[in-house]
C-alpha cells in the first residue's frame, strides 16, 4: 500500500511542477469526491420518496421528485464537465513545466496523467463513501474499513509486481527482445482481474454483514438500500482503481 503513495506522489511533483496547478488538480479531484456523495444523496432521497410517497402530500412529493431530478441532473453535469475540463488542464500543466520529454515519451506522460488523476479521484470518493457509511450506521463502517484496508493491501502487492514486470518488458524492448502482446497484455489484465475479483469477494462479505445488521435491526430498511447502493459504488471504484493501477504502472515505467 506504501508503495502506490509513493508512486502518485512522485507523479504529482512530476507531471504538475506549479503549486497552482497542483491546487487545480486538488478541485479536481474534490469534485469528484462532491459528485459521488451527490449519488449517494439521490439514492437516499430515492427511497424517501418511495418509502414515503403514501404519506405524503401532493406538493411534499411533487417537491421531492423536482429535487431528484434536479439532483441527478447535476451529478451528471458535473461528471461531463470535470472529465472534459482535464483535457485542457492537462495541456496547460505540461507547457508550464520545464521539463523536457522526448517525443517518444509524450504520449505516455499524458497517459500517466489520465491514470494518476483517475486514481486519485476514485480514491478520494471512495473514502467519502466510507464516510457517508459512518454517517448511516458506524457498526457497519468499521467492519467495511477493516475490509477496505485489506484489499488496498492486496492492491499494493500486485501493483509492486506489475511495476517489476513493465520494467522489465521496457528493459526487453531496449534489448530487441521479442516479447509477445499475449505476456505483455496478458501480465497487466491478469494483475487487474485479479484485484477486480478481490473486491468482488469482498462485496459478497460486505453484502452478508449487512443483511445480517439489517435482519436484527441494527440498520433501518432505508438505510440498508442506500448502503446496498454504496456498496455497489464502492465495489466500482475498487474495479476501477485495479485496473487503473496496472495501467498507471506501465505509463510510469514507459515514461521514466
């Protein structure tokens, strides 16, 4: 786990040499953090408005749907609009610094980019989630960080050793090594299923602790919809981030 801080710390220095554009890619990633507790707030009024709809007045529920709708319009938006803003804050990071990269390298140094800020954003949503769980039910939360602490360890490992073998193919190609795409493809989708089928044994782990709490009424039924929901975000932001890692792992190699 050490070791992936380590490696998106040093690319941050790397690829964003001015502190404002540090600051940027900060807001970036914050609002990243922002839409996905916005997801989770949809889902939550979500089950209100159908938890509830019976109760109700005409204007509460009429309200409540507007707000829905707005809600998840704006989440929306706002992944549309952070992901295409990257593009151009990407470019203007690399023409501020002073660093020269050969021709050769570019294409990677962007790659890399893409990676490091994917990650960092999947990271920081994933521990609003872990926070929003707190807010619903801590019983649950810490039971999910103990899961979530193990699996980033896993995840550790195996960006360790797929660092190794994409150093070691950069190695082969500079020797005229033949080393065919099947090794070469397969060694970084293999480390990335892997760690995608980690945090899927997790889920089915989590998905049990909480029918549990929720069967002994420790969680009430809305609250258990919306962790089920969580749940399933969490578990995309851990198959995203593996295979994010594998990928970032062969831009950093390439690139240095």
């Amino acid at each position: 786990m050490l070791i992936v801080a380590k490696e998106l710390i040093y690319a941050v220095k790397a690829l964003f040499t001015t502190t404002r554009h540090r600051f940027i890619l900060l807001g970036l990633v914050l609002i990243a953090a922002m839409i996905s507790v916005s997801e989770l707030a949809v889902a939550k009024l979500f089950t209100k408005i159908i938890g509830f709809e019976k109760t109700m007045s005409s204007t509460q529920l009429i309200i409540l749907v507007i707000v829905f709708f707005l809600f998840f319009g704006i989440t929306k938006a706002g992944h549309f609009l952070q992901r295409v803003y990257k593009v151009r804050f990407f470019d203007n990071a690399f023409k501020a610094s002073n660093a020269e990269v050969p021709t050769a390298k570019e294409n990677w140094r962007w790659s890399l980019a893409f990676e490091l800020t994917n990650i960092l954003s999947t990271i920081t949503q994933l521990s609003v989630v872990i926070l929003f769980f707190a807010y619903l039910s801590w019983h649950f939360a810490i039971i999910n960080i103990i899961v979530v602490l193990a699996i980033f360890q896993v995840y550790g490992k195996l960006f360790s050793n797929q660092l190794h073998a994409q150093r070691g193919f950069v190695i082969a190609r500079k020797n005229k090594e033949q080393i065919t795409n099947a090794v070469r493809i397969g060694t970084r989708i293999k480390s990335g299923e892997i760690g995608i089928l980690i945090s899927g044994i997790a889920l089915l782990i989590l998905l049990g602790v909480l029918i549990y709490l929720s069967y002994i009424g420790g969680i009430s039924t809305s609250n258990t919809i919306v962790l089920f929901f969580g749940l399933k975000m969490q578990n995309s932001n851990f198959s995203n981030i593996s295979t994010a890692l594998m990928r970032f792992a062969r831009a950093r190699t390439n690139s240095e």
